[in-house]
C-alpha cells in the first residue's frame, strides 16, 4: 500500500523543495496537495513541470481547500476519504510577512493552524504530524533559547513572531496524544549552489539597500552591534525536514533548523557590501537614525527594505540546536557555512533583482 503524505502552503519554495525530494525518492507515494482554489491553476503548472522533470513512482492529487475554515475547508466526502489514507501531514501554510496587520496573521496563522490541528487528530493512520514554526517565536528573548522551551517572550517584534507563538502552543499541546515533530527554522536564504529563491526578503534587503545607494560616496555600517544573524540555507532546511520530519525518534521533539555557526550580522552586512558594491562600508550610521528613515514610506519603498526586518540585526539572542545536530548524525545533512553560497546568492540577486515577483511588497 502507498504512503500517503498531506501538506499544506502548495505552491511555496519550500513545499516545492520538499515535494521534489519525495518524488525523487524511490518508494510509492500518494501525495496530497492542499491548495486554495484561488492557487489552483498555478499549482496544477508548478505539478506539471515537476512530472516533465522527475520521473517517480508517486502519484500527486490536488486538494482544494482553506486552512482558515472548518475542517480546512473539505467537503464531508473528501474529509471520510482521506481520513484512513493519511500518515504523514506537512503543515507549512502560513501568512508570512513581518509588516503583516494582526487579523489577517491571527486568521491564517493561529485559527488556520487549529484547522489543521483537528483535522489531523481525525486522522485513523497518522504516524507523523510535521509543523513548520519559526526559531524567531522567541520574539524578544535575550541569551540562549533551548529547543525544548516554549517559553512567551515579554515583547515580540511583529504579529508574524506572536502570531507562529501561539500557533506552535497549539501543536506543541498535542504532543502528549499524537506524533508531533515541529521545526522552528531560521532566516531562510537560496540554495547554497545555485543561489535559488523565492523572495528577495531577509538579507536579500541589505543586498537592495546597497543597489539602491551604491553610487554614494560612503555607505556606513548601521551600527556597531555584535549580535549574529542566523541565515540558514534553504537545501539546509528542506533536507532536515525531510528526515526529521520521517525519523522513528523525533515524535515529541522540536527542532532549530538554524546555523550552528552563524556570522555576526556587521560581518554578513560587510560581505554582502563588498560582493555587490566592490566596497567596504565606512563610519556608522546608529540604529535608530535607519529606523527614522525606515519609517518613512517613501524611503523604504525606494531602498526596497522593511522597517519591520531592521531589528533582527540587533537581536543578541541565540539558538541552541544540540537536538538537531544529534539527531542528524546518522543522516550526513550539515548546514553549508553562509560564504559558501555567497556568490551564488548575490548573482542571483543580481539575474533576478528587476523582476518584480521576486520582491516583497513593501508597504
């Protein structure tokens, strides 16, 4: 009999690199897309180039739903269907954006996730239950955070972070009944060979900041912060997932998919500085004089930057991923260091950068 695996957030750049690494594997799988009807005709080309690329013994349904409504948004007669056919759910859908406004975050990502949570607790042949949530629930919290804490911070930063908090207590409670494994993922960049990305978000800012201002005569460094940025790569992520989310010991557990080496952000600024510009950043410019400027619209439509992803450059917190790195052992899957795949990102940028589907809307 097939496995049968069940992810939501189908089309998305991970969804996509999971989707890829189970097709290329060589056992037989029904693999079931959960797909807003709004995406469908999209995810229906993405699903046709894939079986153009990779021939596999797995067969893929598209699903059509929505992960805000009751039963995530299945008919009675599709719900009885997969109820026994089910052993692997992948819950990656989410509203990602960290100048997102409360409602809509709350709607997707804390009511969408409970969608998803009782669907699954209906489910008669359930052996997994995989949960993307971010490293960055730990919002405002200095010093070390632990793999195995879920501890509300004082103060987030964005209604992303709370929001994904209070969606990772909700699966982290069913722990106790159900094979649970949760992910908590870094800032995730392209590919470290090929540079590949969805979004130009995350660092991909700072590498907009310096096009947009790299005919000045100086550009500073925004501050004189020690904090580490951790940027993890994507095949990193996708690979991690893929075997955590499958591996006998991990029910119970949640996992850092993070840099265990991360570079302090002022490095990660100077290297991205000098690949795109030919230059070394000069003086500082403080924290809040950005912030100010960031603030303005106009400023941050043209540097092509979120006010919202300032802060993280700044952050002196960091991720503890002992239970990650043991339970990878046996598997060979190791983060790639961030200036292995420094060219590769900034030439991509670089092919990519005035196409605008590439870029997140800047508010």
């Amino acid at each position: 009999m097939k496995t049968g695996y069940f992810m939501t957030g189908f089309p998305g750049f991970i969804s996509e690199k999971l989707l890829r690494i189970w097709l290329n594997e060589k056992d037989e799988k029904h693999i079931y897309l959960l797909v807003l009807p709004s995406m469908q005709q999209k995810a229906a080309a993405r699903i046709e180039q894939l079986k153009s690329e990779i021939q596999t013994m797995s067969t893929i349904h598209i699903v059509q739903g929505d992960i805000t409504k009751k039963d995530i948004g299945l008919s009675s007669t599709v719900h009885t269907y997969l109820k026994d056919k089910i052993n692997y759910v992948w819950h990656l859908a989410a509203a990602y954006d960290l100048a997102i406004d409360q409602p809509t975050a709350y709607k997707v990502n804390v009511k969408g996730t409970y969608h998803v949570n009782e669907w699954v607790k209906s489910l008669t042949k359930l052996k997994r239950y995989v949960y993307f949530s971010t490293a960055y629930v730990a919002g405002r919290r200095n010093g070390l955070i632990k793999e195995d804490e879920l501890i509300r911070p004082e103060q987030f930063r964005n209604y992303y972070e709370e929001t994904k908090f209070e969606a990772e207590v909700l699966v982290d409670k069913m722990k106790e009944d159900y094979p649970v494994t949760i992910l908590r993922p870094g800032i995730v960049k392209g590919d470290t060979v090929t540079g590949e990305t969805s979004k130009f978000d995350g660092p991909y800012y700072l590498l907009n900041i310096f096009d947009k201002t790299k005919k000045l005569s100086r550009i500073p460094y925004i501050s004189k912060s020690s904090a580490k940025l951790n940027v993890v790569p994507v095949e990193y992520v996708i690979d991690a997932a893929s075997f955590l989310g499958r591996y006998e010991k991990s029910a119970g557990k949640t996992y850092h998919l993070t840099d265990p080496n991360p570079y302090p952000a002022r490095e990660i600024y100077r290297f991205l500085m000098q690949k795109q510009t030919g230059r070394t950043p000069k003086g500082f410019l403080s924290h809040k004089m950005m912030d100010k400027a960031l603030a303005i619209p106009k400023v941050r439509k043209h540097l092509g930057a979120e006010r919202e992803g300032l802060e993280y450059f700044f952050w002196d917190g960091e991720f503890d991923q002992s239970q990650t790195a043991e339970d990878l052992k046996e598997s060979g899957i190791k983060c790639a260091d961030f200036l292995d795949g420094l060219d590769a990102m900034v030439s991509f940028y670089n092919r990519h950068k005035d196409e605008k589907e590439f870029h997140t809307m800047i508010k």
